[in-house]
C-alpha cells in the first residue's frame, strides 16, 4: 500500500512501478478520525474532494506536464522563414558566379579555354626526350593518342580550311608518328648531327604548301625543302601535290663549336683533344663560308607516282594543329607559340 505524507509544503509524493514522479498540490486540510483500542492507537485519513481554490482556465491548446508535474500551455508554433541566399562560399567571400561545381567531390569544373590549355601542355610536356617521336616507347606513344584523341574531340575550329587567319603560317614539328619520316629522324642520332627544326608553311591564297628541315654540326648547318600545292576537298582535308625539293648551301661555321663530350651508344666520349686539333683549321672553315654564303639553292624536281597525298586537319587553334596524312600523326605549334617555350 502507498504511504502518503502529509506535509505544509505543496509536494506529494507518489511511488509508481515505472518512475517516481513528484506532484505539485495546492495545500487542503485533510480531515482525519482517531479511533482508541485497548490494543493499538491508528489514524486514519479521510479523503475529500476540495476543489482547487484558482481553477485554470480553459484552453484549446493542449496541455503539456512537464517532468515535475507542472502544467503548462503549449506554445503555438510558428512558421520559420528561410533566410534569402546569399553569394557567398564557406569562407565567407563571394562566390564566384562563373565556377561550376560537379556533384560528388566538389571539385570546380573548368571551363573549355582552361581544358584545353592544360591538355596542349600536357601534350607538349609529353613530347619532352621523344625527339619529335623518334626516340618515344610504346607506353608513351599511347598516352600521346589518348591526349590527341581528347583534343580532336575538343576541336574548336571544325573548318580548318575556311579559317586562313589560323591556318595560314609557319607550323613548328613537335611531334609525328610518320613512318616515311623515320630516316629523317634517325639522323638526329649520328654524332655531330642534329635536327635543329622541320617545319611546315602554308598560305591559303596561294594553295601552296612548303615543308621543311634543318640540320645543324659543329661543322655548318644544311636546309632543304619541298613545296606542294594543294586542293580543298572538304572543310577539314585538302589533297596535296609536291612538286620539287630545293636544297640550300650549307652555312659552314666559321669557327668550330664542338661540344666537350658526346654521346655513342651510351658512352661519353671527350672532344678536348679534338678541339685542339680543329683550332689551326678554323681559318679554312672561314673560308669555305664565305665562298658558299653567295650560291644560290639547288632545285630538284619530285618524280615518282608518290607526289601526291592528304592531309587532314583534325584540331585546329591560334597556336596548335594537329594533322593525319596517309596514315601518319603530326602535332605542330605556331611559330612564336608559347608552347615551344616547353621544349626548349
């Protein structure tokens, strides 16, 4: 049976299997009888409905009793308004209005000009000791394709042939994967040779087209080309005619720039005792300069049933084209590009 405490302070105090629970009471008087008994003194409580002295009054809300037994109204609830948006990142600055963000990572997404500056110059840091392809391996070959096949899905100029302002100019060979270009490139491996540049001129107005290639010693430096012309056949491919090679008079040195030491087949070899043999001839070589500065180029006519070929332009930019031509890839920068900063 619950005990029940009479006290003056208006607390009663109730015991329940599952929790105690403290109880606030206005204070009533509870009457109470004494019965005597030869054998025991009891006391026994009455219990009488008082009615509470400040009734509340009377609510729609419900009521809510708190966790000691308290009665309070409930509070209506109010509709919160989200604040405006506001252009501002996490670290409290403005946002930038022109980054776009992919879902996932976060991380911004560039915009097509910054694409595919960063993939020409991973391109080009990828041509970095092939020696215009000469000299590249199977893995590096692929990761070359893989970024021109990236770069030609990005092409910016679809109509090569109808944009001369791009087209026309001097493009510098960075790299090619042409077979027929192999012995040329071979001859950059010889001791004392080395291919300073193969470029390529075009000019729309003319329809012409003159490839070239320069070889440099510590000797002189040779230079010869061929010059096509060429015909639109689609907005991207023309069909190119060579018609003859022109061979240009060595520029002989006139002193002797040999390198300290070279390399053959992965050995150093010193020069130091041949410079110092070469200095008593310098004086011919000076000679020989200048009796061949005055001839003029040799000019040999192309036979042969492969003076024909294609060429087409599969991305095209203000400083970045890339052809295929029977079968071959060749990468080129404009003349006075920044990315011939890369490789030099």
């Amino acid at each position: 049976m619950a005990s029940l405490f009479v006290s003056p302070h208006p607390l009663i105090a109730a015991r329940n299997p599952n929790k105690l629970l403290l109880r606030h009471s206005a204070p009533k008087f509870v009457p109470f009888s004494v019965a005597r008994n030869p054998k025991h003194f009891s006391i026994s409580a009455v219990p009488i409905d008082v009615p509470d002295s400040d009734p509340e009054p009377s609510s729609s809300l419900p009521r809510i009793t708190d966790e000691w037994g308290e009665k309070a109204e409930q509070e209506p609830e109010t509709v919160s308004v989200p604040d405006p948006p506001e252009n501002e990142d996490e670290w409290g600055g403005e946002a930038d209005s022109g980054t776009f963000y992919e879902i996932g990572n976060g991380s911004p997404v560039a915009e097509e000009g910054d694409k595919l500056g960063d993939l020409k110059r991973c391109l080009v840091d990828t041509f970095y000791g092939t020696e215009l392809g000469f000299r590249a391996s199977s893995e590096v070959r692929a990761e070359i394709f893989e970024l021109v096949t990236q770069l030609e899905a990005l092409n910016p100029t679809p109509a090569p042939t109808s944009t001369p302002e791009l087209l026309d100019g001097d493009w510098v060979l960075l790299y090619t994967a042409f077979s027929e270009l192999l012995p040329l490139l071979a001859v950059g491996a010889i001791p004392f040779l080395k291919i300073k540049k193969i470029s390529q001129s075009i000019d729309t107005k003319s329809s012409t087209i003159v490839n070239a290639a320069m070889l440099s010693s510590p000797f002189a430096t040779f230079s010869f080309s061929a010059s096509a012309s060429f015909e639109v056949q689609t907005p991207s491919r023309i069909q190119v005619e060579f018609k003859e090679g022109t061979v240009q008079p060595p520029e002989i040195s006139s002193s002797l720039d040999l390198p300290e030491n070279i390399d053959v087949f992965g050995q150093k070899i010193d020069l130091l005792p041949v410079r110092q043999t070469l200095n008593p001839v310098q004086e011919a070589f000076a000679n020989i300069a200048r009796a061949l500065s005055g001839q003029p180029p040799l000019k040999v006519p192309i036979p042969g049933n492969r003076t024909r070929s294609w060429l087409l332009t599969t991305y095209l930019d203000e400083d970045l084209r890339i052809s295929r031509g029977d079968g071959g890839l060749f990468v080129l920068a404009k003349e006075g590009s920044p990315l011939l900063d890369q490789l030099s």
